[in-house]
C-alpha cells in the first residue's frame, strides 16, 4: 500500500536535485524562526507563521492581498511548485502548506523528514538568503473547504461526528492547558471538545529522522482510532498548527475526502462561553 | 527601579533597534552562544531547568570570588531563539551579585519590544529563564554558597 497522494511528498534526494529548478521554490518554515538564519538549504527562502502569515491585528491570517504581496515578494508565480520543510518534524512545514492551500496554491509538497532528515544525511546548509525576480501573485478566494470554524465544530461535536484531538494525552485530560514543557497560556480550561478521540500528532512521523509512517501505520493508526475516511474529519490542537501536520496525513498520506483544520483550536475552544467540554 | 547596568545599556540598545535589527542581534548573539564548561556537560541532573521555554533549557550558576555570579545555560542548537533570548540575560546578568539579580523586576525587557520580533510564548519562556535566575541567586544567598 502505498500513500493515497504521493505527489504530495519528496524525498530529500528530490530536493536536492532541485535546488536551482526555477519551477521549484523551496521554503523553510520553522518552529523557531532563527533556524534558517543559521543556515538553510541552498536557494531555499523563509516564511514564519508569526511574523510572515499572521494578520497584524486581528486573529488570523493574512488578507488575501497581504498574501499575495508576500508570495509576489518571495518570487513565486501561480505556477510555481512550493516545497516546504522545516523543523520539529514538519509541523510548521504543513501549516505553511495549508495556508497555502487556503489561497489556493495548487502545487505544495512537504519534505518527508524536514530539516532534521537533511541535517543528518549532512547535506549543506547555507546562510546566504537568496532574492528572485519579483512576480505579480493572484491568490484565490480562501478555500474553507479545508478550514473549520468554531460554529461548524459545535455542529460536528453534537452530531457525534469524527474529531481528532492531535495534543498530547494531559492537554487532551484536561491536566494541562498547554503540551508539556510549553509555557502554561492560551486557555482557561482543560480539557476536550466531546467526541473528539486523541491521537497525538507525533504518533504518525518516525522519531528517528522525521519521516512519515508507512501507509499501512497510519492507516492502523487512525482508522484504529475509529477515524475513517468516509466522514467528514476535523483536526484540532491548541493553535492549529500540529493538528495542520494530522490534517495534510489524513488528507495527501491517507487519501480522506473531506478534512477540516480547526486553527482556532483550543486556545479558542477553552476560552469559548458555552462551548461544550470533556475532561 | 535602576537595572544593572550592562542590563540596561541591553534593554536601551533593543529598545532603539528596529525589528530587523532586533533579529539580526538575536542571531548573532545564538551564533556566539558559548559552550558548555566541560564539567558541566552531561550534567543536568546538577543544573536548574526551566520548563516555562519551548525547548530543553538548563541553567547553572557558578559564585565567583567576588560573590558575583557566572550563568552557563545548557540550550540545544535547534533552538536558537532560545539561545538569543537567553543570552541577553547572561550578558546583562554575569558578574552581578544576587541581590542585584533578585532586584530585575520580572517586565523589565517591556522597553525593548521584543514582541516586535518573536512571538508571546517566547516571551514567556524569556521570563521564565529570568526567574530561574532570581531562583538560583536565592538558593546562593539562603544556602551561603
């Protein structure tokens, strides 16, 4: 068996055979935002969910024009085939992907294993930070076919419907409002939205070197858990950002037609008047 | 509230910085992060953790002759916000006696706008590196060390 979407995925081989492909632009996105400062993969450019996608004021993304200008910024046209990496085994690599996606960027791959993989296949890393011609980017309406509000996970949660809490086992107790060794913020309550099984988002990427699992583990995994592919799935974690790494599994690995990421997630959820909790 | 002064001529210089300037100041100071003291590797066990920050961060304080303190940090490589942000309390902090340590009031870096540059976690686990500081200063004053 093998992944349902693989076009979706390279191999750090195929990266590194890229690297000066002008077809191909290649983006970091990290967790900590000074890693690409200390070296990168060559050619590659950054974004960083905090600084570079966050709307200024507001809780949310970028407008639709604000993306366009940071895309026309970094040289990448409609057609441009994006490659993401990153660090902490790709989970801002998969929300940078997703973003994406919400504009309708059609060509988006992940580099199974991340910056992690490169690093111990000792493959260079550079400081130089390069420039490309700028374009003139024109991004679709956002695609909330792939984005989940609060009002719609209140619906799925009542209608019993498939909910996956990607958070560690004490964040989805109610132990902890935050995963461990994370500062204790974000929330006023514990717990988890009802119906919504935990299956920990590093549950489908091997330790090692940050790979994904195999299509048959994942398929055990999830479908285990009682989460399958002939339902609506919504992900969720505490900012939406591990649970953005869950949401491209289920939907490029495994293939599921329909599934959510509900970025709101529980720094949303736990401080919601009336929003229905489990602990 | 006087802050010592080489924490202050830090907290003046972010304050004038841009945010670009604020970052490329991080990343030098992640780039110049000192090693671990030989006798300190592998010693975390001795050391004081600080579970507030996003990563594995581990604090050791040494009382020089003077009574001054000298912090080590023991902060992984894939991290290097972490290392930035701790290191401007190191550089403002080493050498100072532990009162004076006791005595940064815990919004000190309010002035510097760090918030410009990285996100409010980290400004959380910046604080928590300064109160494990001031935790490590009060064990030396209480155990006479």
């Amino acid at each position: 068996m093998s992944y349902a979407h693989p076009e979706y995925l390279v191999e750090t081989d195929w990266v590194a055979q890229h690297l000066n492909d002008p077809a191909v632009r290649i983006i970091e996105s990290d967790e900590d935002p000074l890693l690409y400062a200390m070296g990168h993969i060559p050619g590659a450019v950054q974004v960083d969910w905090f600084t570079t996608l966050q709307h200024p004021l507001r809780r949310d993304f970028l407008t639709r024009e604000q993306f366009e200008e940071v895309c026309s910024n970094l040289g990448i046209a409609n057609d441009t085939t994006l490659v993401f990496y990153g660090d902490k085994s790709n989970w801002f690599a998969c929300y940078a992907l997703w973003l994406f996606q919400y504009y309708g960027h059609q060509n988006v791959k992940i580099m199974n294993g991340g910056r992690l993989k490169w690093e111990l296949e000792k493959r260079p890393l550079v400081k130089d930070v390069p420039s490309y011609p700028k374009t003139t980017y024109r991004a679709k309406e956002p695609d909330k076919s792939i984005r989940a509000f609060r009002d719609e996970v209140l619906q799925q949660s009542n209608a019993r419907r498939p909910l996956v809490d990607v958070r560690s086992p004490k964040e989805y107790t109610g132990e902890l409002l935050h995963m461990p060794n994370y500062p204790q913020e974000g929330a006023t309550r514990g717990g988890h939205i009802p119906n919504a099984v935990n299956i920990p988002w590093a549950m489908a990427v091997n330790e090692a070197d940050s790979t994904f699992k195999s299509a048959e583990e994942l398929r055990a995994l999830y479908e285990g858990k009682g989460i399958k592919a002939d339902e609506k799935v919504i992900a969720y974690c505490r900012i939406g950002e591990r649970s953005s790494l869950t949401w491209f599994v289920l939907k490029y690995l495994l293939g599921y037609p329909n599934v959510k990421n509900y970025d709101g997630s529980w720094t949303e959820w736990g401080n919601l008047v009336d929003a229905p909790i489990e602990k | 509230m006087k802050l010592p002064p080489k924490l202050q001529e830090i907290v003046d210089d972010f304050a004038a910085m841009t945010r670009e300037e604020k970052l490329e100041t991080l990343i030098a100071y992640a780039e110049t992060f000192p090693p671990l003291p030989e006798h300190l590797k592998d010693a975390r066990s001795k050391m004081e953790p600080v579970p507030e920050c996003m990563t594995l961060v581990f604090l050791f304080g040494e009382r020089q002759p003077d009574g001054g303190i000298l912090f080590h940090m023991d902060i992984p490589p894939q991290s290097p916000t972490v290392r930035g942000l701790a290191t401007i309390l190191a550089n403002g902090l080493n050498g100072c006696q532990p009162e004076e340590i006791l005595s940064v009031p815990a919004d000190f870096f309010l002035p510097m706008n760090l918030h410009e540059a990285v996100s409010q976690q980290r400004l959380n686990g910046f604080a928590g590196v300064l109160m494990h500081m001031k935790n490590v200063a009060r064990k030396m004053l209480e155990q006479k060390l």
